[in-house]
C-alpha cells in the first residue's frame, strides 16, 4: 500500500472510530419500586381504669350476668348483650364479666366494641388463662388505624417514582427527600434519590444515599455495583477544557483525559501514520535522449539519467495529521462537556406537596 494510501487509511479508521459516539441520550436508569408495610399496631395500647363498686352492686351486677348468659344459651343475643352491659356498668372491675360482654358484642357482630371489652379484660387479668386468646381476639376485631408517617412516606414514593419518569428530577428528589423523612429505615427511597442526585449532578449527596443504602441492606445482592457506583462518582469531575488543551498538544491526549484510552490509541496511531506518511521520500528517475560529441566532431546518440528525491505526501499527511488531531480534541472536549452539563444549568422548579408547594433553584 503506498504511502499517501496508508495515511488516507489512518485518518478514516480515526475519524470513524470518534464519529462513532451517538448523540442520543443513554437511557434513565431504573429505580427500585418498593412497597412500605407498616407493622401492625397493637390493639390494647393504654392501661382502663375502673371505679371500686359496692357489694351490693356486685350482686346485681352477678344477677344480671346469670341472665345474660340465660339468653345467650336460648340464642337470643340481643336480650344477653343488654344484660351484659347493665352488669359491667354496676361493676367494671369484675375481668369475667368484661370477657362475656366481649364475647357478646363480637357474637353481635360489633367488633370494635368487642375488641375494647377483650382489652379491658386484659386490663384487668392480664395473666388469666383466656389472655391469649383475648388478645388475639382484640388484634383481630380492632379496626386497622394506618400509621400516618407510614402513610406519608408511601404516598412521596410513588409521586418521587412518576415524577422521574416523566423526568422531573428536581420535583423527584423532592418526593424521595419526604419519603425519607417520614421513614428513615427506607433503603429504597435512598437508594432512588440517590440516582436521581447522581442524574441531578449531585454527586456527593449521591454517594451519601447510597452509602445509607448500603447500611440498611449489608447484603444487598447489587452491592458491588453500588459500590463501584460510589467509587466513579468520586472520581473528580472532568474539564472540558483540560480535555481540549490536552488533545491539541499531545494526539489523543484528550480522549486519554477523558478515560477513552482506545479512542486515545487510535487517535495517536492516525497522526503518526498521517506524519509518517508525510515524510515518506520517493526517488524518481528520469530519462532524456541527448546527442554526444567527441573531440573529432562525431555525433552519437545517448540517454542521460537524473534521479531527484521527492516526498508527494506532505500535503496530504499533514493535513490528514492536523485534522485527526483537531477531530479527536473537538471530540474530547464535547464528551466532558455532556459529562459535566449537568452541574453547569440552572433549573427553577416547583414541586407541589400537598397544600403547600416547594420551590427550588438548582446550579448544576
């Protein structure tokens, strides 16, 4: 292959292998979706108190229980449930006669009532043999009361996950930050801000959320690709500039700057190939019939040589060279800058949270 060829060859296989970085967008990372349970909350949780009642309406109150358990027996459970409460407002100490009522209101079908009486009952035999059955009875029958924080905190994640969807990263952020707030255990959340921190240009307040990740889940199956995640955002931020000074002066040191070594290797090699070629000399010969002359005055015909040293690819080398070099700087320059776009806008954004709305100005 003859020399200008080679450089010609250099420069395409250099500017093919730079041009070769799309300019569409890599696709959003995926975030964790998770879903909060709140744990069951007790179904006695204060202590009952009671007055003391006077003999006399302890037998009353012993009378009435007799014919509530009467009519409970004859199946008729409206007539019991009467007796029962009449009996446990003359004497609300007695545990028995808290444990019929309960066992009336649930045949009744009131089971908040019936959860109350079986706590009461706890109240005031906690050690009696029914106190397990009791309390499970009374976790069963309480109606269910969500815990507000566990509430809240669902209610953010979700608007945290559609907002990054639809590519609010500030208002995402926003979302996850109260999600936090409200449950501080949350591994997912934290680790859902913390991509959309690492997308925000916050890198810092990224490896901070994933390190509390981390914390919460030691055995995380994706560990090691957190960490490594931690360990690249740590690493300090690209410039442009550097990559663009770097690449004018040394062939592909831009690309190398910019962690592209074989971006960089080829870069180097077409303006090598490129100089090379440019000083390649090509030695022409040239031919010329002429006539001699000898001292007596006779003519004979000859051929004169001349050889002359040549380089027909500077030109074409040279520029080949200059023009890998000044592509693979451009290119370098443009890939820090994508790098570090994100730290470099300015993004206004309201984030509506309930009745109020939060507003935040961001310098990436």
């Amino acid at each position: 292959m003859t020399g200008w060829r080679m450089a010609l060859a250099a420069s395409l296989v250099a500017a093919s292998s730079v041009a070769a970085q799309t300019q569409s967008g890599a696709p959003r990372e995926s975030l964790k979706q998770s879903t909060l349970t709140a744990p069951p909350a007790p179904a006695c949780t204060s202590a009952i108190r009671t007055g003391t009642p006077t003999a006399e309406q302890r037998r009353s109150a012993r009378q009435l229980a007799q014919r509530g358990q009467e009519a409970a027996i004859l199946g008729d459970a409206t007539t019991a449930l009467s007796q029962f409460r009449q009996a446990v407002a003359l004497d609300p100490s007695d545990p028995d006669l808290a444990y019929q009522l309960a066992r009336a209101y649930e045949s009744a079908g009131a089971g908040a009532d019936a959860a109350s009486e079986y706590c009461r009952f706890l109240a005031l035999a906690p050690n009696a043999p029914e106190a397990n059955e009791a309390r499970e009875r009374a976790r069963a029958l309480a109606p269910q009361r969500p815990d507000p924080s566990y509430v809240a905190a669902s209610s953010a994640f979700k608007l945290g996950l559609t907002a990054y969807e639809h590519g609010q990263l500030v208002e995402a952020e926003t979302h996850f930050t109260t999600a936090i707030a409200n449950h501080s255990t949350w591994a997912e959340a934290y680790y859902d801000r913390a991509v959309v921190r690492a997308a925000n240009g916050d890198r810092y307040g990224s490896v901070d959320d994933f390190n509390h990740y981390l914390q919460l889940r030691p055995e995380a199956p994706d560990r090691l690709d957190v960490v490594a995640r931690m360990e690249s955002l740590r690493q300090p931020v690209l410039s442009p500039g550097q990559a663009l000074s770097l690449g004018l002066v040394i062939p592909g040191g831009g690309q190398f700057y910019a962690r592209r070594p074989v971006r960089g290797v080829l870069s180097l090699v077409g303006v090598l190939g490129s100089i090379g070629a440019a000083f390649y000399e090509k030695t022409n010969v040239t031919s010329r019939d002429t006539v001699y002359t000898d001292p007596f005055g006779r003519h004979y015909n000859g051929v004169v040589k001349h050889s002359e040293r040549q380089r027909p690819y500077v030109v074409p080398g040279v520029l080949a060279a200059t023009g890998i070099l000044f592509f693979s700087a451009f290119d370098a320059f443009k890939y820090t800058q994508e790098l570090s776009a994100g730290q470099r806008r300015v993004s206004v954004s309201l984030a509506p949270l309930g009745a109020a709305v939060v507003a935040r100005v961001s310098v990436r």
